[in-house]
C-alpha cells in the first residue's frame, strides 16, 4: 500500500490589516538597488532651487514630482562627458524598472495632483488625524539624546521643540511668534504657553488649520491661531514676528530662496529665526551632486510625502547669508532623531496603526510604505536633520 500523503495545513484566509502588516514588515528588508546603481554612479541632474543654490533633483523615475522641476546638465560637462554618462543613467534606469517597490501599489489608487502645494494639502488632510490618534499634536521628530531609544514619544517631541529653542538661543521674552508649517498646532501652543506670548500657525492643509484652532479653543489660549496660508507668500505684514519658526516645513519648499527671504521679510528687526528641516548631506569635494543610489532613494520619498528638490545645510547658510542675516549658525542633530522612524513603524504595525493607514486612505499608505527609507537614508548618512538659525539685523 501507497502510504497517504499528509494533507497539507489549512491556511487561513488573510486579511486586509494582515497583508499590510507584511508589506510594511517586507519594506523593512535590505533594498538591491544599491549596489547596482552604484556600479553606474551616474549623476543625478541638478535643478535651482533660486539664486545661488543647486540642488539635487528627482529623475524621470519619479513620477509625482517630476512635472515641477526644470533639469539641467551640470556645469562643465563637454558633449561627449554626458553621452558617457547617458549610457550608465540608461543601465541605471532599466534598473530601476526591473524593480518593484512596495509603495507603487498605491499610486494606481491616488488621484493626479495639478500642483505641488494641492498634493502637500491633500497629503495631510488625509494622514494628520491618523498621525494624531497615534502620536499626539505634534508632528514631528522626537529629540533623543545620544540616539539613545526611549519609550515616552511624545515628551520626546515635545523636548525637540525646546532643545531646538535652548540651541537657538531663544529664552525670552518672546512677544509674538509665527509657527510656519503648524500641522495641528502642537508647538505653536506650547511655546505660547512657554513664553507667554501670541501665535500664529499657516499650513496648506484646511483640515490641520481647522483642527489646530478647535484644539487651541479647548485648552483656552486666546491670542493663538490658525489659517490657511503658502509659506513662500505669507500672510502676515512685514516684521510682525519675533520669533519665526518653522519645524520640519522646509522639505516641502520647491524655493529654498524664496522660503528664506519670506521667513526675514515678517521677522522682525532683531528677531531670531529657526529652521528645522530635513537636509541631503553635504557635497564632498568634486561633487557636483549626490550619485544615482543615494538620489533614487531620495525620488522614492519624494514622491510619497509631496516634497521638490532637496538641498544641504550649507545650502541653507548660505541663502541665509545672502538674505542679510547674521549670526547664522548650523548643526546635525541627524542622531538625536536617529529611533524616531523605528518607533514610528512600529507603531504602524499594531492593529490601530494598520486599521488607521487603511481608514486613511492610499496616498497614506503610500507614506507608511516609504517610512523605512527614511530610516535607512537617516542611517546611511544620505539625509540629515538640521537645524538653521539667524538674527535679523536691527539695521539695514
């Protein structure tokens, strides 16, 4: 007699929150094209991102953000400079087809956006109440001293906002202060608290301006509030700020210029400015950009969370220079934030944080797909967290 062939298990039938929990966990593994894009090394086109910065762009592999950028040869390549270098990009490319990234499964479910700024709004229209239900009112990076992990998040959100203030320089008295890119208003009310002083909060989203002002009514603070506003056209009235801050808002700014020279203009004379924003590293001597690997891993978050052309702080000093500021001063505080995407996709891969991305919708689940690329560019020293600070003069 043949002996029977044990039937094999039953499998269960998987769920929508189960398959999402093995794509994060799967976005989660090492990346191939790493090494095959750096036999190549082809260089990344440079776009301005305004006078007297160049930055490095998205390539044609990205799709959300491409349509905003106008591309360029780097300077001082002869004819023949660039058909060699065309050569490797073409091998790169078809590299890059060859492969499937996660986040792609979104896109064919999320609608085409006419302009940056409509895709940053509807970015965060979609994904803040989720990020609040999990985190809290402040959408940002926790600070975490020596990238030591640490479990309280939300205090650790709520020390970024100080720890970059006692660096800044800011202790009072603080009279009036603009919160550029307020998300739901989460360091706009604590430093009104802190300091005793009004706010003012814009973002693009209506839904984080909505909500940031019910919150502000519930916990009472009467000279704080929110609107609807473009960081790079604000409404406000010339020198109107004593303070101008702006936590984690700079990515999203295609005019890095333009952005700087908005934040002097409402800064008050004698006013301090604070910029804290996500960075690409800073070119190494010959450099004229970053190589294929490291700007396709940029492409890939730029097309999830909405942003243009990244630049490095030096980039930002110099700007900062140029628009009359003094006493400009920089730092990376790239490992005091260095557990923050750990506990973040973590977090994400509970059942609420699941159930949330689902609730939430696509272009969401998208940005949850890519968290591990900011954990890995973080890692790999490709993007950096900085922080920009300056005065405005009190004379011309």
């Amino acid at each position: 007699r043949t002996p029977s062939t044990p039937s094999a298990p039953r499998q269960r039938p998987r769920t929508s929150t189960t398959l999402t929990r093995e794509l994060m966990q799967a976005a989660l593994a090492p990346r191939p094209f790493a090494a095959a894009a750096s036999a190549g090394r082809p260089a990344a086109r440079a776009v301005r991102a305004g006078p007297g910065v160049t930055t490095s762009a998205p390539s044609k592999a990205s799709t959300t953000t491409t349509s905003l950028h106008a591309f360029a040869h780097p300077a001082g390549q002869n004819k023949s400079t660039r058909q060699r270098r065309g050569v490797r990009a073409s091998a790169v490319e078809q590299e890059r087809s060859s492969l499937f990234n996660l986040e792609d499964l979104a896109k064919p479910f999320i609608s085409a956006k006419q302009s940056l700024n409509e895709g940053i709004a509807t970015f965060y229209d979609e994904s803040s109440g989720l990020w609040e239900d999990v985190w809290g009112e402040h959408m940002h990076h926790g600070y975490y001293p020596g990238g030591v992990p640490r479990t309280d998040h939300a205090q650790a959100q709520v020390d970024m906002v100080d720890k970059s203030l006692e660096w800044a320089g800011v202790e009072g008295p603080v009279t009036r202060v603009v919160d550029v890119g307020c998300g739901i208003g989460g360091s706009s009310r604590h430093m009104a608290r802190k300091f005793g002083c009004g706010a003012r909060g814009i973002t693009l989203s209506p839904v984080q301006a909505a909500r940031a002002n019910v919150l502000t009514t519930e916990a009472g603070l009467g000279d704080v509030s929110f609107l609807v506003g473009d960081a790079l056209d604000q409404p406000f009235d010339d020198g109107e700020f004593d303070l101008v801050y702006s936590m984690e808002s700079g990515e999203h700014m295609p005019d890095k210029t333009q952005f700087v020279g908005e934040l002097t203009r409402v800064c008050a004379p004698g006013g301090r400015i604070l910029v804290v924003t996500w960075c690409h590293r800073v070119l190494k001597d010959g450099e004229t950009c970053l190589p294929a690997d490291e700007q396709f891993l940029l492409d890939r978050i730029c097309d999830a969370y909405y942003l243009p052309a990244w630049c490095s702080v030096a980039d930002y000093a110099r700007i900062a220079a140029d628009a009359g500021l003094v006493d400009v001063r920089t730092a990376d505080w790239s490992k005091e934030v260095s557990p923050f995407w750990r506990a973040v996709i973590d977090t994400a891969l509970t059942v609420k944080g699941i159930t949330g991305l689902l609730k939430a919708g696509p272009t969401t689940i998208r940005g949850g797909l890519v968290m591990p690329l900011m954990q890995q560019g973080l890692r790999s020293g490709t993007i950096k967290f900085n922080l920009i600070t300056a005065r405005k003069p009190i004379t011309p």
